[in-house]
C-alpha cells in the first residue's frame, strides 16, 4: 500500500506550513492595494459629478516630490474643496471605522467563543447611544480640543459602559466570559431604555438622535479623522500581537492557561483594546451594526480560524466593506442618502447566508 | 532532577473543602495514578497542581518553586496537562492544535520555526497522529483527537505530564498504545506522569506508584501493589474487589464484585457442593438474591473457596490438595442438615471429592430436596473410573431434581421457596418441597449435552 505521504515528499506537510506565511503575506498586501482602490474610487462617487482624472490630480498633487512632477492642472478651488474636505475624511472615516469594528468583532468572538459576540457586545453601542442622545437633548455646545460634544460625550459614555460590565462580572481578579457576555447584554438593555426616555423628552431634536442611532459619516470632518485615527490604528494593530493567545483561548481558558497563556491579563488587554477601538468608531460614526459580527465570520470562513491572519484580514475586509457601503448609501437613492447601516445589512446578510450554506460542513464556530 | 512537591495543600470550592493536607512529591521517572472515587479530588488535585486552583493553605514546589509565583509560560515548559475531555471551538487543523503547544517556547513576535515544525512532528507521531496533520480537529474521531491532544502536551517539550483519565475516550487498543507511549517516555526519557485513572487495572499495570485518595484526604500512597489492595478498595470505593497477580503480565490485577444493591431476605438456606470454580457464579448469584448460603467440603486453595470467604458464606474447608477426610465430611454433613435444599454443581469427581457425593445422598435420605446440575454429562468429568456415574444414577432413582442450567435452578428454588411461605400460612399442607412432577427428561438429554459442550 502506498503510503499518500510518500507521494507528496517526505516534508509535504512542513512546507505546506511555511508556504501559509508567504501567502498570508501575498494576501495582505493584495487586500490592502483593494483597501487603497477602492478608497479612491469612492472618491469619485458623490452628488457632485467631478471627473476621474481630475480626482486622480487632485490626490497626487498632494504626494510629496510626484506632486510637483505632474504640474498643476486646471482643477476649480470647488471640486478640491469636495474632495479633500467633504468626500475624503468621509471615506477615511468609513475606512477606519470598519476596520474598527471588524477588528473587535473578531477580538470579542475569540474571547467569548460564542458565534453571536461582536463589537457591541460589551454595550458600547448602548453606551455611546446614551451619551450621543444627552448630548443632543441637552444641546451643551462646548468643544473640547476642537471636538464636537456628541462625539466626546459618545466616547467618554461608551468607556463607562464597558468598565461598568466589566466589573459587574468580575470576581476577585477573574471574569469569567459567560458572565460578561450576560451582564454586557443586561446593561445595554437598561441603556437602551434610557435612551427610549431621552428620545420621548426630545421633542424637536428627535431627528438628530434618531439619525445618530441609525449611523453614517454625513458629518464626518477631518478632526473627527485625526481624532480617532491614531486609537483604532494602535489598538487594532496592537491586538494582532495577542492573535496566537487568541488561537489558544479557543482551546479553552483552563487549558489556555496550561500552554503558558496568561489568560486573565490577556483577555483583560483584549477587552480594553476592543472598547477602546469601538468606542472611538462608534463616537464619530454612531451605530452601524452588522459590520462587527457578520465580517469576521465572512473572513473566518474564507481564510480559517488562524486569528495571526484572521485579525489583520478582517480589519482590511471591514474597512474595505464599510467604504463600499457607504458610497453605495450616498449615491443609491441621490440625493437623499441612506443610512449605511441599511447598506451594510442589505448587502452583508445575504452574502453570509450564501457563504453559510455553501461552507456549512466545514464551518464550526 | 525535576521534583515535583505538593505540600499540605487544602482546596476549597467556594466553602467546601475538597482536598486537606495532601502531601506528596514525584521525581523522574516516576509514574504516578492518583485514584479515588468521584468525587474524592482527583481532579481537584490535578486543577491545582496546574495552577487553575489555588490552595488555600500549603505549596506545590516544581524544582523547589512555589509554581504560583512562575509565569504562566514558564510552568507551560515544565508541565503540561491533558484535560479529561477538549472542546475545540474553531476548526484549526491537527497540525495547528499541536504547534500550539510551542506556545511557551515562542516569543510574543515569534513565528513557529523549523524545530517548533520539527518537534511538532515528532510528537505526532509518537502518537501515531502525523498522518491527520492536516485535517480539520473537529473532524476526527474521539480517539483521534485525544491522541492529538497528547501530542500537543509531549510538543511542549516538558518534564512532567499531568493526564486527567487520559485514555477514557480511547478504545482498548489505543489505551494500551497510550499507556505504552507515556511508560516509554517514562522510562526512556524520565518524564513524570501524573495521571487520574479510572481504570484500576490500567493502574496497576503502567504505574509504579499511587495516591488513593478519599473524600479530599489521601488514604494511601506509595507503591501500587501496596495501595491497590482489597482491603484499601473496599473502604475508599466500598466494593469488594479481587487483587491478583496476573500469571502473563506479572502484574497486579483487579476484579471489582458488586455489592447487592439491597439484598433480599429468603427464608431459605441453601447448601451448596461445588468446587474447582463450579459454584462460583453461583454463590454469588444465590447470596444476592438473598439465600442464606453455605458451602462445603471444599479444599482451601480452591477458586470455590476464595470465592465462598470473599462472600462470607459458611465452608466447610479441607486442606489443599487432600482427600475429604471423616471429619470434614460430618461437618459437612452437619452443616447440610440445617439446609431447606442442597444443590450439587457440575463439579468434577476424583477420589478425592467422592464424600461430597454420598453427601448428596445422605440428603436425599433425610428427605432434603436435592438438586444435581448437570451441565457438563458426568462422564466428561468423572475420574473416578464410573464410581461417581453410578452414585449419580443412584441420585436419580431416588428423585434428586436435575437441573441443566442456573436459571432453571433458580426458578425452581423460587418455586420452592413460595410454596414454603405459602405453607407456614396454611399449617394443614405438608411443609416441605416441590416434589418432581415428572422424572427429569431423559430423552432429550443428549441434545443437551452437544449443547452444552463448551461450557463445561
């Protein structure tokens, strides 16, 4: 009998593991160039119809060293204006938000080894929800660092929110995941009623909540950019040094703990990074749902459970998915744009259902 | 030298103290079981020598260390554990789970290198397991997966193997593959094995030492062939249990007997003539089913005799390989006398045994029903030159009942002992026995023997 390994060589199986790295390398940079593309072209898509080629000047007149190559073309101050301060922090956001909330989408389903866990699932959402609508119905009218209070109050409530769960379930120096998952579904129930309290005494600032609740970036401005900016960017990459502990915590926290993970102080790390990166998507974007629980899973079931690849994977997924869907919401029914959180579901479900039934023998959660 | 010491450790559960002052220490090549009864700490024990449990008074020392002030990654070098059962939630391949256990020799930054590969490897197929390298964990059977458990724990590279009734999803061909892996690692590499078993005899086969433990206290500890005794079985677990030495394997062997759930009480006692195992089964049976049993002449070493002392049943003994002498015989007889019924088993006749048979035939005299099995034809077992066929025919013409099977002895006992209540109900029905309503079928009896062949 011929034994299958002999025919595959004799290391077949080591090379195979080593070859994993360079494609999982090849994969990143492809999916970021599909990142950068399709950020681009969602540039050209608007209301305001300004031409492909004048898009094209305008981004590489800013590249340092090209920028002065190409020479000045005769681009109006309005199309730049449109551009670079209407469409692109807009879409920038949308990208940074997605990846965001992929990203703690895939950091929470790790944790909970529970297939309906993602970015919300420490009430972030109701957190962020509660503050965005007092800062709204109370109308204060500070700025703090030339932020806007909704987005402030937004993160600085999302923040309580999640430390409020978190030490519900803690017990002595553990937290065990069932009980977290259970209190972070208690508190966003308490929350989402007071929200319900704050729309009723809205009187005519309803719209405004509602409109937040619903999410999307129609109010986006580059400081929203910066501000969130350098806290998803940390706090997704630093979560990609905890993916071989997130592997091993899908074994299980005890025996986690017996191949030398330090279970405690990295599910500790993990939550706070996770809230920490939704926090900041949710205060600038409000809620779009969706994005953090179906896109790890469409990323898990095309590339595996490996969380090293899995967790950059997604972040670029999600991003890339987001951006799309917001162009789609700006432009679907112009000139009345949808909220994207109607985009994300609309598109996103059906595809993970076809995904579902075609994968569904090999797709364990 | 890895020395592992557990020192006066008491564990609590909430309030509920489940382990108290269990004091041990294992050294290299030490391959050590821990039994006991559920619920006894077992586990427990395991839970806190891995750190998952911390003692609430006591130390547990690897290398003279307090293991509660390592680092996760460094007890994982020394030690690793295989849990009693894995639930895997995402669908990684073998290969992966195993490369996980390299985790504590890996930096935070570090990929699996060649030797991570390499090592991996090995420990697969010391498991036998490289072959399902990559196919998906949760895809392979029970036994599969827990060998590739094991393999993820030998993949650590560590110096003691924690085992939580390791073979107990395996089928009795991988467990002895199992068990001969880790004696092997044991020997050859001086690992430690720390395990929980279940399994007396696997026990007492691959450890050379033990901790039975009882209600959170070590009972006793030491080697195994001192531990594992009945007397020690039956306080911890509260079953009677044989301990043998195996003639093959050398080795310690354990029989479990079940204790009678409750037994019954029947008003009648049985006598039974038996020897060289042929009443074994019996006894046992008829004493759960709640007779007053007594048992005679039989020679000390024989199986029916052990048998008889184990379930305390009154024996009229001889001594080993001797004749039935004049005094045992009136013993026996004494002691028959005082039987409602006497059963002769199917047991071999030499000379030496004759006296059981007039016995029987002194019974049938003073009118004690007598039943004669007969599940082996007597000339496949007389040894006495056609003395004892005669005797038995000589039984037969005097109405002794033959039976062919237990069952059908059994029933009629049954019958018997109805009848006899209903008789000390109604006093003007002559006490006494069911008298054989036909002569045993004799035509068919030769069937029955072909039937009955190998069994005897």
């Amino acid at each position: 009998m011929v034994d299958e390994r002999d025919l595959t060589g004799k290391n077949g199986v080591e090379t195979a593991y080593f070859r994993r790295f360079s494609r999982w390398k090849l994969l990143l940079i492809i999916l970021m160039a599909a990142l950068m593309l399709t950020i681009f072209l969602s540039l050209n898509v608007g209301f305001a119809q300004i031409p492909f080629h004048t898009v094209l000047w305008i981004l590489v007149k800013r590249v340092p060293f090209l920028g002065s190559l190409v020479g000045s073309p005769n681009v109006s101050y309005v199309e730049e204006t449109i551009i670079m301060q209407i469409r692109m922090p807009r879409v920038l956001a949308g990208a940074l938000v997605g990846a965001a909330l992929a990203a703690a989408g895939v950091v929470y389903q790790g944790i909970f080894k529970n297939p309906m866990a993602d970015s919300y699932i420490l009430g972030v959402s109701a957190g962020a929800a509660v503050g965005a609508s007092l800062a709204i119905v109370l109308g204060i009218g500070f700025t703090f660092f030339g932020l806007s209070t909704v987005p402030i109050a937004a993160f600085a409530s999302s923040i309580i929110a999640v430390f409020v769960v978190y030490n519900i379930s803690r017990v002595g120096s553990r937290v065990p995941v069932t009980t977290l998952l259970l209190s972070g579904i208690a508190v966003s129930i308490f929350l989402s009623a007071i929200v319900a309290v704050l729309q009723v005494v809205a009187g005519g600032k309803l719209h405004v909540i509602v409109f937040w609740l619903m999410g999307g970036f129609s109010y986006v401005e580059w400081r929203d950019v910066w501000a969130v900016l350098p806290l998803v960017c940390f706090g997704t990459v630093a979560t990609y040094f905890f993916a071989r502990d997130l592997n091993i915590l899908s074994l299980g926290e005890e025996t986690a703990q017996h191949l030398g993970v330090d279970v405690e102080k990295v599910k500790k790390l993990l939550l706070i990074l996770g809230s920490l990166v939704t926090a900041a998507a949710v205060s600038i974007s409000g809620l779009i749902g969706f994005v953090g629980l179906i896109i790890p899973h469409i990323t898990r079931i095309l590339i595996g459970p490996d969380h090293r690849i899995l967790l950059p994977t997604s972040t670029i997924i999600g991003s890339t998915f987001l951006v799309i869907c917001d162009a789609v919401a700006r432009v679907i029914v112009s000139p009345v744009e949808l909220p994207v959180g109607v985009i994300t579901a609309l598109s996103g479900g059906p595809f993970f259902i076809y995904l579902l039934r075609k994968k569904k023998e090999s797709y364990t959660v | 030298m890895v020395v592992l010491c557990v020192d006066g450790v008491d564990c609590y559960y909430g309030s509920v103290k489940v382990l108290e002052d269990v004091r041990f220490s294992v050294k290299e090549r030490d391959f050590v079981g821990i039994l006991g009864p559920n619920g006894s700490g077992k586990t427990t024990l395991l839970r806190s020598v891995t750190r998952t449990l911390k003692p609430h008074r006591g130390v547990i020392l690897l290398n003279d260390v307090d293991v509660y002030t390592l680092k996760s990654s460094e007890v994982a070098r020394e030690m690793a554990v295989v849990p009693q059962d894995t639930v895997i939630t995402f669908n990684f391949t073998a290969l992966d789970i195993v490369l996980m256990g390299r985790n504590p020799h890996l930096g935070r930054f570090q990929m699996e290198g060649e030797r991570d590969i390499a090592v991996a490897r090995k420990s697969m197929e010391l498991t036998n397991t490289w072959h399902l390298a990559e196919r998906p964990i949760n895809e392979l059977s029970g036994g599969e997966r827990q060998r590739v458990i094991i393999s993820r724990a030998l993949a650590q590279e560590p110096k003691i193997l924690l085992l939580d009734e390791p073979t107990v999803h395996l089928d009795i061909n991988n467990q002895l593959e199992i068990m001969d892996l880790l004696e092997e690692l044991c020997i050859k590499r001086g690992l430690i094995v720390l395990a929980v078993f279940h399994d007396f005899n696997l026990a007492v086969r691959y450890c050379n030492s033990a901790i039975l433990l009882k209600e959170g206290k070590i009972f006793s500890a030491g080697d195994v062939e001192a531990v594992l005794t009945s007397e020690n079985i039956k306080s911890v677990f509260q079953v009677d249990a044989i301990v043998k030495k195996h003639p093959f394997t050398n080795s310690l062997y354990v029989i479990p007997v079940s204790t009678p759930k409750a037994p019954l009480s029947r008003n009648l006692s049985v006598h039974i003539i038996c020897g060289a195992g042929t009443g074994t089964t019996l006894m046992k049976i008829m004493a759960d089913e709640g007779y007053s049993v007594t048992a005679g002449v039989l020679n000390v070493l024989d199986t029916d005799y052990e048998t008889a002392q184990l379930l305390k049943i009154p024996v009229v003994g001889e001594a080993p390989f001797s004749q039935i002498t004049e005094e045992a015989h009136r013993a026996n007889l004494e002691m028959m006398s005082k039987a409602g019924a006497v059963v002769l088993t199917s047991v071999p006749f030499g000379f030496g045994n004759m006296r059981n048979l007039e016995a029987v035939k002194e019974a049938l005299e003073k009118g004690i029903p007598t039943y004669v099995m007969e599940e082996v034809p007597i000339q496949r077992r007389d040894f006495t030159k056609g003395k004892a066929g005669k005797l038995l025919m000589e039984l037969k013409r005097r109405r002794a009942i033959f039976v062919m099977s237990q069952n059908e002895l059994l029933s009629l006992l049954n019958i018997s002992e109805e009848k006899l209540k209903m008789a000390e109900e109604v006093p003007t029905k002559i006490p006494g026995h069911l008298k054989p309503e036909e002569k045993p079928r004799q035509g068919d009896r030769a069937d029955d023997v072909k039937s009955s062949d190998h069994r005897g």
